[in-house]
C-alpha cells in the first residue's frame, strides 16, 4: 500500500513546476500523505522555551488558534502566551503560502481555519474510544458542519530532541466506506434543526455531515477493524512537513510530541478531481444528495 508521496522541498514559498504540480495534487486528492522530508519550521533561540507541554491550558490536548487571532488553551505567563500566539501565527502564514504555491488552484478558496500547537506526547494518553485519536478515522466534527467542504492539513514536526511523529495510514475512503457505511444510523432531521437554533452547531448539519461523523465514530468503536483493516506504520522524522486530506485519509497519531497542524477548509469545486471527495463518493454510494 503506498501511502506517501514525497516532495523534495525545502522552502515555504515553492515554485513547483507543472509536472511536479500535476503529480502533487493526484496524489493528494487521491488519498495520499504528501511528506516533504526537508521543509523544517526551524524556531530561532527566543522561542525554544516554548517547547514544554507546560503551556497547554487545563485539560486540553491542543493550544488552539484561531484565525482571528485569538489564542485558546494556552497556559504561562502573558509574555509566554503572547510569543506562542506569534509562532502560531507565523506558522499559519507560512502553511497558507506553502499550500496555495503547491496547489496554485486552490488559493482563491483556501479557507484558514484552526491552527494547533500540540506539545503534549500521544503515547499512553486515555481516551474514550470516541475521542482517541489512535484509533483510525477520518476527521468529522460534532460541532464544525461542513456540509461537503474539505478538510485539509497540514503538520511540521517540531520535536527538539528528533523524535519522529508515527501515524498508522489506513485503507482507501471507498473501501472503509463500503465496510462501515451500512452501519451508520442518521438522527432524526429534526435534531440537526434543534442543535442549530441553540447554537450547539455553526450552523445546521447536512446528512453528509452526520454520515461522516457515523464513519468517524463507529471505524473508532469497531476493535476488529482497527486491528485487521488494512493500514501502514508511517514515521515523520523531526523537522518534516507533511499534509493530507483528514476527511479523506483514514489516520492514527499513535506517538510523538511537539507538532504544529495548520486547518484548512476548501470548497470542493477547487478540486481538480471533485469525485473524489468523500461527499461525491458517498452520493454515489447512498444514491441520493447529501447537502
Ligand atoms: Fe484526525
């Protein structure tokens, strides 16, 4: 099973030519893991402090950022809090420039959405299996409607001790759809309507929605298929990037500590093959519109 494909580059702002942009993009919206082994996100002596799990606020797993700047889930001093809030913000731009040069038709629909500091180590954490993110899964949120729209992200592993990032990579969508698909249940209409008017939701969620937050939960239940589906042990190295389609690409983060991930949403008509995105598949599959 190849999941990787690698792009020798190490700046943020590429000039990829046509063969290497046609290449990247099959293999993206395809379902791979696009590695660029050698792009760092180097953090300069002011700012190594900053690598301690110290600064997670509370119970959180992520400091998150929005794209409106405000900092979440941070914890330290008002100095410590506003540098991470720079790194962060440094990071979103520089993923937003490297994302719209290597998929030059995307940049006009590229939404930046939440930007994530992760500097808590993944090992040995508990979860309900719902909420384990070393389970295999597609990323589908309870509160985050996409209603179609994609999920991409993008990693850099920032691990000062050279620590990689392990990931499993699991079968293609088509394949895990097929398998688990018949046995999400949808709620009833009704409730979408309910959550959307005391704004629970942003905004009302589509059967698309709730049909891909079925995979995401009952892949993560479902013991036989985590241990016998088809999957590959991925390593990010330290000082690596990397970037995928997480509505797409069935993930594991199994181990690893310090990485920033920048979210991005995307209209699906950006797409230079819109029948793969999931909602296209799962139309097909469920023979009827899902937003
Ligand atoms: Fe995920």
């Amino acid at each position: 099973m190849q999941t990787l494909f690698s792009i020798a580059c190490n700046r943020w702002d590429p000039e990829p030519d046509a063969v290497l942009q046609d290449e990247a993009i099959t293999a993206l919206e395809g379902g791979k893991v696009l590695l660029l082994p050698h792009l760092a996100f180097p953090l300069p002596q002011s700012e190594q402090g900053l690598l301690s799990p110290e600064f997670l606020g509370g119970h959180a797993k992520n400091v998150s950022l929005g794209p409106d700047g405000q900092i979440k889930h941070s914890a330290g001093a008002d100095e410590q809090r506003e540098a991470l809030r720079h790194l962060m913000e440094r990071f979103a731009r520089q993923a937003t420039t490297l994302v719209s040069s290597l998929f030059p038709r995307y940049a006009a629909s590229l939404e930046r959405a939440r930007t994530s500091y992760r500097p808590a180590e993944i090992a040995g954490r508990a979860y309900s299996p719902i909420k384990d993110d070393t389970r295999l899964h597609v990323d589908a949120f309870p509160t985050r409607p996409m209603r179609g729209r994609r999920i991409l992200r993008l990693f850099s592993n920032i691990n000062p001790h050279g620590k990689p990032r392990i990931w499993r990579v699991g079968e293609p969508f088509e394949d895990m759809a097929q398998k688990i698909l018949p046995r999400v249940r949808e709620p009833i209409v009704l409730k979408n309507w309910v959550l959307a008017a005391v704004r629970a939701t942003h905004g009302v969620r589509s059967p698309y929605d709730n049909l891909m937050l079925g995979l995401h939960d009952q892949a993560k239940l479902d013991d036989a298929y985590q241990k016998n589906a088809p999957q590959a042990e991925v390593s990010f190295p330290a000082q690596s990037t990397w970037l995928c389609f997480t509505d797409r690409v069935m993930h594991a983060a199994m181990a690893g500590q310090f990485v920033l991930e920048q979210t991005f949403h995307l209209d699906v008509a950006a797409m230079a093959a819109p029948e793969r995105a999931p909602i296209n598949v799962l139309e097909k599959m469920a023979g009827r519109k899902l937003a």
